[in-house]
C-alpha cells in the first residue's frame, strides 16, 4: 500500500477477538478506531487502561481522541489489550461502543455517541449484567430479522465461558440477553470465535478451545434469521434464544487437527480472521503449529465455494510473541472487499522464508484461489515490531490498514502505537501498490498537541 504513516493513537493496544476494532464512516470521511491505552506506553500512569474511541479525519488529517472508559483507583485491570471497543455506525450516523472488561467482572457496557460523524460527546455509559463474568465484544447487524426491523448483535464470552449473544432492537439504544451461541465444555474450555456480518448473515469460524489447551480444529458456521447453520446451510440450533446451544463440532469442519501440508501434521489451530465474499461466501485466515511446535506456526487461507472449503497454506508465522501465550502471532488481515488479497505480520520474510529481525508486514496478493501468492512488504528494516493488522470495510478505490506498532511484552504490558496508511490510487492492473511507509505528523485530543 503505498502513504505516509499516520498515528491514530500514541498509546494503544487490541487483541484480536473484539470488532470492529475499526471501521469507516464513509459519510462522515472518517476512520474510527478504538484500543486500550498502556502504562508502559506514552503518558504511562495517566492513561493506563483507558479504554479510547479515536477518530481520523481523512480530509484534514486531524485526529481526535474520546475516552470512554478511565479506571478508577478501585476499578483497576483495565489495562489489558482484551477491552477495546466494538465499533458500529447506526444508520442516522451516531456510533455505538461496547466493551467489557477481561474477565474482570460480569458486565458489558456501551456509550452511544451524541452527534452523527462526531466522537466529542457520548451518553453516559450504560451496563448489562451478563450474570457470568464477560470478555470480548463484537458488533453485527442483521437487517431483516424482526418484522419491526433489523436486530444488531453482541456477541461475547459469558455463560459457561462460551460465545453469548446479546440483541437490541434499537440500534444499540438498550440492551438484552440472548441465548447462548455456542456451548463446550463445562466452564473454561471456551471456543474462540471471529465473526463478520453483510447484514443478511453473520459468518463466524471457531475453534472448541483455547490451543495451549487442545488440538484444536476449525469450524464455520452462520446466523440467520434467529437461527445457526453450518456452510451447506443444513440448521445446526434451530433457535438461538432458547437454552440449548450446538458445539462447535456441530458446523462444518475447514480445517482438522492433524492435517498435513508440506509433510508435516498441522495441530493447535486458532481463528484470525473471515469475511464474506460479495457472493455472499466467507474466506478466512487462520494459523497452526506445524509438527505440533510453537516455534514454527503457519497461516492458512481457506475459502468456501458453495460446497466445499478449499485450504492452502499461506505463510510462516514463526515462533510466539511471548512464552506464556505461545501461540500468540503477529496475525493476519483478509480485505473485506477483495478475496485476493490478504496481510501478515511475520518475522519470516514469505518471499525467501528467511528470518527478519522484527515483525514486517506483507502484503500477498493471489489469483489462483489461495493456491499461490505473490509477496510485497509494506514495512521493512524496521526497530520496533508491526503487529496485528486490520483492514476494514470501505466500498472505496482507496483502502485503509491499520496495526499495532511498538514493543508487545504481554496482553497487559505494552508500549504501542495506533498506526495505519491509506493507499489512494489503483494501478493499472486494479492492485494496490505497496512500499514502506515513511513516518508522518499527526495530531491528537482535537489537534492540540503533536505526535513525535
């Protein structure tokens, strides 16, 4: 992607199971993003679990900061990459946001902004009690579920540490309880989920457990209509808001635990990233220890057609970010409105498969269906990591990414930087051009000060 680097945020980390982490408000010529601010990051103490909404006027350049949630002395664990806010833009142009807390009690909470476009003033945060303590918020709309009108959805780790769904009715006005989507287990072994939305169906793929704990495999399935299916569209939960749930190994299998590529057993699978083709089809990406090992991981393209998936390996993800969450990766970002493309952040060069010193962004470009990728960096030579990519949903000839650029030391100690570039124009051939960005000023909290 070829521009100059902008800084959304001087201090700010996301996991990668809340979205949208970020979207684009193509009325109001802005990008939006949320992430959770660091003690070991700019202003350290000051800002440490701030849970932030900024946003990048695309014609000015300025970038504004809003903090939803600031934690109180008593009110500490906020500081952990888990609690960034799931984005939305309702259809009169307010945004909601919601997050909870990682673990850290039993409720998600949500703010609506005041003004459509505008991130400067917000409703006072509102809570639901999920009854079981809650992680992880992710906000989809489905327009033609209730005879009244669209539903828009949370779904979040709660009950029996499993996906949940919350639904309003009001476009994210108030808010209520469910049902369960998923159910594994008996408490803990809960199922990692990433989910993307047309707003006829949410696709999702899914694990059974966490990898450190199982050999997971990988599993898809959608919501329509009140209702779960597997790909082939055979009825898996014929009601989401009972009390009944279907397991993972309900849906449809991608990927299975063991399968070999290159000669060698793929095991410990975990979610990234899926989203829908405009035929209606989910692609997705995800990751997996090659032999087992945690030093070598490996990601995976894979995408439905209609009756099959079809996976191919992708690149070498190499080792861990750190040792306690060894399967944590630099991770990888499919482009919602072009199948063909996808981005990972790597310490393995995928075009020589040579290590590299920090993690670098590449961007893999394929006209065979995954098969095969041609390699382009969009970052090299650099002194500090880019993490965590995300593209998000812009029915545009430009297209944005974002990530995480910094030290990572743990989901709970990092010094980071919100950074992204916007390529403007398409070559001859329809692709992006790709170079390394080259650092740029910005400003934030409404242009007051400016980001070394």
């Amino acid at each position: 992607m070829a521009g100059s680097l902008i800084r959304l945020n001087d201090n700010g980390g996301w996991s990668w199971f809340e979205d949208e982490r970020a979207v684009v408000d193509a009325r109001a010529g802005k990008i939006l993003v949320s992430s959770v601010a660091n003690a070991a990051g700019r202003e350290g103490e000051a800002r440490d679990g701030d849970v932030d909404v900024v946003a990048y006027d695309m014609a000015s350049g300025e970038v504004t900061r809003f903090t939803l949630n600031r934690p109180r002395s008593d009110n500490r664990g906020w500081a952990d990459d888990h609690n960034s806010a799931a984005l939305w833009v309702r259809p009169d142009g307010r945004y909601v946001a919601m997050y909870s807390r990682h673990g850290g009690d039993r409720y998600s909470r949500w703010r609506v902004s005041d003004a459509a476009g505008e991130i400067g003033g917000w409703s006072p945060e509102q809570v639901l009690d999920n009854g079981a303590s809650t992680t992880y918020s992710n906000l989809y709309y489905l327009a033609g579920l209730q005879a009244s009108g669209g539903t828009l959805y949370n779904f979040t780790r709660s009950t029996n540490f499993n996906p949940n769904l919350l639904a309003s009715r009001d476009f994210g006005q108030t808010w209520s309880y469910g049902g369960r989507l998923l159910t594994q287990g008996d408490g803990r072994q809960r199922p990692y989920v990433r989910y993307s939305s047309d707003s006829h169906r949410i696709h999702f793929i899914t694990t059974e457990q966490h990898p450190r704990n199982f050999d997971n495999s990988i599993y898809h399935g959608y919501v329509e209509d009140g209702k779960l299916y597997n790909s082939v569209g055979a009825p898996a939960d014929a009601d989401l808001f009972d009390a009944s749930a279907a397991a993972p190994r309900d849906l449809t299998c991608v990927f299975a635990a063991g399968v070999q590529f290159d000669g060698a057993p793929m095991r410990h699978a975990w979610t990234i990233d899926v989203e829908i083709d405009r035929r209606g089809q989910p692609y997705a990406v995800f990751q997996a220890r090659a032999n087992g090992r945690d030093e070598d991981h490996r990601f995976f393209y894979a995408r439905f057609d209609g009756q099959k998936w079809r996976v191919h390996q992708l690149a070498k993800a190499g080792g861990y970010l750190y040792e306690r969450e060894n399967d944590y990766t630099g991770l990888a970002a499919l482009d919602p409105d072009d199948p063909d493309r996808v981005v990972v952040s790597t310490k393995v060069d995928p075009r020589s498969e040579q290590p590299t010193a920090r993690y670098e962004l590449y961007q893999g470009i394929t006209g065979d269906g995954g098969a095969s990728w041609s390699w382009t960096p969009i970052t090299s030579d650099s002194t500090v990591d880019n993490l965590r990519p995300v593209v998000p949903k812009w029915s545009d000839r430009r297209r944005a990414l974002l990530w995480l650029r910094g030290h990572y030391a743990t989901y709970t100690r990092y010094d980071l930087s919100v950074v992204g570039v916007i390529d403007g124009e398409q070559t001859a051939s329809g692709r992006p051009e790709v170079q390394a960005a080259r650092p740029a000023g910005v400003n934030v909290a409404g242009g007051d000060r400016p980001v070394p």
